[in-house]
C-alpha cells in the first residue's frame, strides 16, 4: 500500500478506532491529522471532531476534583486527630 493510499483511508481509521474503544489512538491518529500540511480539510475537520469529542467535560473534571479535595481534606483532619 502506498502512502497516498494509506493517508485517503485515515477517515475511516478515526472512525474505526473510535468504535472499538482505542480512544488513545484515535487521539494520535487525530493529532497527526491536524499536524499534516497537505492534508485535506475533510480529514483536519474529522479530527478536530474526534478530538473534541474526546475531551473531558469540565463539569465530570471539577466534580472529580471536589471529591479529591474533600477525601484529602477527611484523611487529614483524621490522621490529624479532628475526630476525637
């Protein structure tokens, strides 16, 4: 396979990845898609789509955060001896 070849089927690689859960690699191919001068807009704006799409939500982020925050804040006022 050339490599003209193999750069036309990089849409359908994003979207194979994406379907059997290789999200890291989806990222990657998608990274390398918006990298590539010569690529065509279809591909870049696939991969800007993959990649939002594979973004965290900031809501999930911050709520991940706060649970952290309180767990630490809890183990220390423990191991402090708060709960006495």
């Amino acid at each position: 396979m050339s490599r003209k070849e193999r750069a036309g089927a990089r849409p359908e690689r994003l979207a194979e990845l994406l379907s059997s859960g290789a999200h890291a690699a989806a990222r990657r191919e998608a990274a390398a898609a918006l990298s590539d001068p010569e690529a065509p807009p279809q591909r870049k704006e696939r991969a800007r789509a993959v990649l939002a799409a594979l973004a965290p939500e900031r809501g999930a982020l911050l709520a991940g955060l706060a649970g952290v925050a309180m767990a630490l804040a809890l183990a220390g006022w423990v191991l402090l001896g708060g709960a006495r």
